[in-house]
C-alpha cells in the first residue's frame, strides 16, 4: 500500500534533490527520434525513453555491424538501478517508478554534450523497468576514455534521500550499476577482425552473435557492480566469522523478502557455506554468542574475489601433482 501520492514523492525528491532531478536532455526522447526510429518503438511511459523492442534492438545490431565493417568503435553499455525491490516494498511502487526516473536522467544526462558525429542511443529494456541499455556507435579514439568516466562515474554515485513513512523517516539510497564493453578491448580484438573477415567475404551477412555476446558482457558486468554495491552495507568479515545459525538470522533480517538480486543471494550462499565449513571443522571456534573469529575474520578490506577465493579454498577439489 502506497504511502505517498506520486506527487507527493515527486517534491519530496524535488526538495531533497532539485526540481530537475528526473529531467532528460531532449535529444534522447523518444519524441526528438527521427521518424525511421519511432517507427521501430515505442516510447517509455516513465521517462519518455525510446524502448528497446526486438525491431529497435535488430537496427542498433545492424548498426554495430556496420561499424566493425568500417573498422569504427562502439561501446554498448548495460545500466541497473540498485535496490528495486527495496524501494518498491518499503516504500511502493509509485516511489520504486521515481527511482528509475531518477536512474534514467542521471545516466542520459552524462551524454547529454556527446559530439553530434557519433550517433548514441539511450533505451529502456521492455524486460526490466530498472534496466538501461545504450549504444554508442562511431566513437572516436579520443572519446573512449569518456565512456570509462562515464561508466565509473554511475558506479560510484550515490544518493541519500529520507522518506517519511507511517512509522518515521526513513533512508534510500539512489545507486545505479553500469556494465561497459567497446569494440576496442583486447579481448574482443581478435573476434572482431575475425567477423570482419566473414562480413567482408559474404559467409554472414550480420555479426549479430557477436554483439550479443558483447551485450551479455555488458550484462554480466553491470551484475557483477550491482553485487559488489549491494554487499558494501553488509559487514562480510563479520558474516563470514559468524555461527552458522547466526549467520542465517542475520541474512534473514536483512534481506528477508528477496530485496537482493539473484546474483547477490548467489554470493551470500557462499558466505553461508563457507561459514558453516569453518564451523564443521571446528565447532568450538565460534562464540555462540557474539560470533567472533577472527580467523575467519580476515582483513577489512575483504572483496568478491576473496570470497570467491575462499569459498574454492573449501570445496574446489585440490589439484594432485
């Protein structure tokens, strides 16, 4: 049940934030499209956004094909509002739709003076409201650095905002995870001079898997980011050195409800076995009743890799020369 009227959370948002705090630069629109665009889409009901339909999506491939014929760079980037599920069960949907106002304008807005020589295309996903896609085609060498800036300065921006509830304020944080990949990485150097040479000789006539697997990249990327900002409110040494039981109570406090995304309950699954293998093997380690080990503690600066790391150290079969 809504606590707040859509205005409502509007000059709330406004007050807190600025009154252009969901406002997109007009170009991106769905109404500044030219008309060949508007006739493969749609525009989003929420930001006004082009959507990215199957007709959109085979055009912006053909696009990117295009530009590896020409030997051009493209970057395609994946963006992902954090926490949706929180906003929307905390506070309701109507709250939930103004975080992925705020999102969408945040991110066009780093575009917004982007060189009219390269062509960008800002898209929401028909398959998550939260979700961005973006595709920039022709970019020249000397603007791939900005779509690193671009792309870290969306992970590391974040915004606090208090709304009341029935019980009191409460707090939110605004964050969005963004997943970059280009044409001009290393690791897709050789694949593409590869589909070049197949585009060239006519054996295919698209290099659409290609860029699908750029776009899973990007996908995977952007998840990954989104892990990592949904673990920094979580103290991981301490969970990692926690009682099994207490453990479970804890994430179950935290994030009962699934206000956390697969990926997220996929490394909280670790947490859990890795802390209950170290308990296995030594029950008498973990205080029942504040659950310190500092053993299993580790340093403060514990990362995704060192859980992974720790995790492969418990269950991945060890190598026998």
């Amino acid at each position: 049940m809504e606590s707040q009227t859509a205005e409502q959370y509007q000059e709330i948002l406004t007050r807190q934030i600025g009154p252009d705090y969901a406002s997109l630069p007009a170009r991106y629109t769905f109404d500044h499209q030219p008309d060949y665009i508007k006739d493969l889409t749609h525009p989003d009901n929420l930001c006004g956004l082009p959507i990215y339909t199957p007709k959109l999506r085979h055009h912006l491939l053909t696009l990117c094909t295009t530009a590896i014929r020409r030997e051009q760079n493209f970057a395609i980037l994946k963006i992902d509002s954090d926490q949706l599920k929180l906003a929307n069960e905390t506070f309701g949907r109507l709250f939930g739709d103004e975080t992925i106002r705020r999102s969408a304008s945040l991110v066009s807005r780093q575009f917004e003076n982007w060189p009219d020589d390269s062509q960008v295309f800002i898209t929401r996903s028909t398959t998550g409201g939260d979700e961005l896609y973006i595709f920039a085609i022709n970019v020249q060498p000397e603007h791939l650095d900005q779509i690193q800036n671009i792309s870290s300065l969306i992970n590391n921006y974040s915004e606090q905002v208090s709304i009341p509830t029935p019980s009191g304020d409460q707090t939110y944080k605004l964050s969005s995870s963004a997943g970059k990949v280009t044409s001009a990485e290393h690791q897709f150097s050789r694949e593409i001079d590869r589909t070049r040479e197949l585009l060239d000789s006519g054996q295919i006539p698209y290099a659409f898997n290609l860029i699908q697997d750029m776009i899973n990249k990007a996908d995977d990327r952007a998840g990954s980011i989104k892990v990592l900002h949904e673990l920094s409110s979580l103290p991981v040494n301490e969970l990692m050195a926690m009682h099994p039981i207490q453990l479970k109570e804890r994430i179950s406090r935290q994030f009962g409800g699934g206000r956390i995304s697969q990926a997220g309950l996929n490394i909280l699954s670790m947490i859990e076995q890795i802390s209950v293998h170290n308990w296995l093997r030594n029950p008498h380690s973990a205080d029942a009743t504040d659950g310190t080990d500092e053993s299993a503690a580790g340093t403060e600066n514990t990362t995704l890799r060192q859980i992974v790391d720790s995790y492969n150290s418990c269950f991945k079969p060890k190598q026998t020369s």
